[in-house]
C-alpha cells in the first residue's frame, strides 16, 4: 500500500488508460499529482465535491434538527414555529455553503503555496497545480463527514455535536465547543488528507518526500488551529454558551 502511495510515476503516462483522476488521486497519489503537474484541472472535481456536501450537509442538518423537535416539550405550535426557523437557516446554510467550500479551498492552497516556496525553490510549484491537488484531496474530508452522518444515524444521542468516528474527541470529553472542534479533527481522515497532500507535493514539485511531509503536515496544522481560534474568537464575541 505504502508503495502505490510513495512510488513516483514515469513520466511516459497513458491517459486513456488510468483510472479517474479523482480515484487516482484517493489510492495512488504521487500519481495523480503526476497527472495534475502536467495538466492541472479542477472545474469537475469542484463541482461533484461541493454538490455532494450540499447535500450531505442538507441531510445531517434535516436529521439533527428531527431530533432536536423530537426533544421538545409537546406543544405544537411551538413545534412549527422552531421547525418554520430551522429551515430557514438551512436554507441559508446551503445557498452560502459552496461560496463557503471554494474560499476556503483558494485560501488553503494559497496558505500550501506559500509553506512551499518558503521551503522548496521558487517557481517548483504553481498555484494552480497546488489548487488542483487540494480540490481532489477534499474527497478524504467530505468522506469524513459522511462518516459523522452514519455516526449521528447509528448514535442519535450525540446529534447536537457532528462526531467522526474514531477522532480524538470520541475519547476525551471536550465540554467547550472549539476545543471539541480541534478534538474532532484529530481522525483518520484528516491524516488522509494531509497524506495526500503530503505526497502530492512531493510529486509535483519533485522534492524529497520527507519534505513534502512537512509541507502538507504542518500546513494541516497550522489551518486547524487558525479554524479553532476563529471559532473560539466567534464564542467570545457573540458570547455563545460553549
């Protein structure tokens, strides 16, 4: 397994016979980011993730807001009242969700760019390239919320927190919200992902993979704990209860 990840492909690559870029991408990185190196694209794989997380995120904010209604004292009219709020928001969330997705995906590879030119020589590495790799690695994270969802249908109890299985968070009680957040990032799929970006970095920039390690690691790093400050700076200023 660890060879399909790490081994770089010859240059000479036949097109027509490789799996999808998107699947290439998930099992033989180096590979993928080959293909992306030499023809950076990403109009497609923007397309499919972010109407797949509309609609996951639409379904897990349906659910969660069912059991939330189911919670409530039986009144009726105050039952329809909250329900009529409910989606409202989520409708808001959804129409706002992929402008949400794409900033958030230029500004992480923005922050990738910039830890690779400060490490690696200039001109190895080009936005587009780096915007490409980090729009196909979403597929490991949007895999993770699908995996929060199976969690929230098999476990509805933990339905007003989205838990991904097997993360930090299912083993240390966290009360306060940013650090559940910061808790709940610490899974398997979030080391995926840094993977990918970790050998995709490496492949495009022809850098050692040791380096492309640290590129795609601390880069991960650092956007979680600058997600948790912001989220705790929203806490503090909107005085929300944690």
């Amino acid at each position: 397994m660890w060879t399909l990840f790490l081994t770089r492909p010859r240059k000479s690559i036949c097109p027509g016979s490789e799996m999808p870029l998107l699947t290439d991408i998930l099992i033989r990185p180096a590979r993928g980011a080959a293909r992306l190196r030499d023809n950076p694209r990403w109009l497609s794989a923007l397309l499919i993730l972010a109407s797949l997380s509309v609609l996951v995120e639409i379904f897990t904010q349906s659910y969660s807001s069912s059991l939330m209604l189911a919670s409530l004292p039986p009144s009726a009219e105050d039952k329809a009242r909250i329900l009529d709020e409910i989606r409202g928001g989520m409708a808001l969330r959804a129409a706002f969700l992929p402008v949400r997705l794409v900033s958030g995906w230029l500004t992480f590879s923005l922050l990738i760019l910039l830890v690779s030119r400060s490490l690696l020589e200039t001109g190895r590495v080009r936005f587009l390239q780096v915007f490409s790799l980090e729009v196909h690695s979403e597929a490991v994270l949007l895999l993770g919320k699908v995996a929060a969802l199976v969690n929230l249908l098999v476990y509805p109890a933990s339905g007003h927190r989205l838990l991904v299985p097997f993360s930090a968070a299912c083993f240390a009680g966290a009360g306060d919200y940013s650090i559940f957040s910061f808790l709940n990032a610490m899974n398997v799929f979030t080391l995926w992902y840094a993977l990918l970006l970790s050998v995709g970095i490496s492949a495009i920039s022809g850098a050692p993979w040791w380096r492309g390690a640290v590129i795609g690691f601390s880069t991960c790093a650092l956007w979680i704990t600058l997600n948790v400050c912001l989220i705790r700076l929203v806490q503090e200023n909107l005085h929300m209860v944690p």
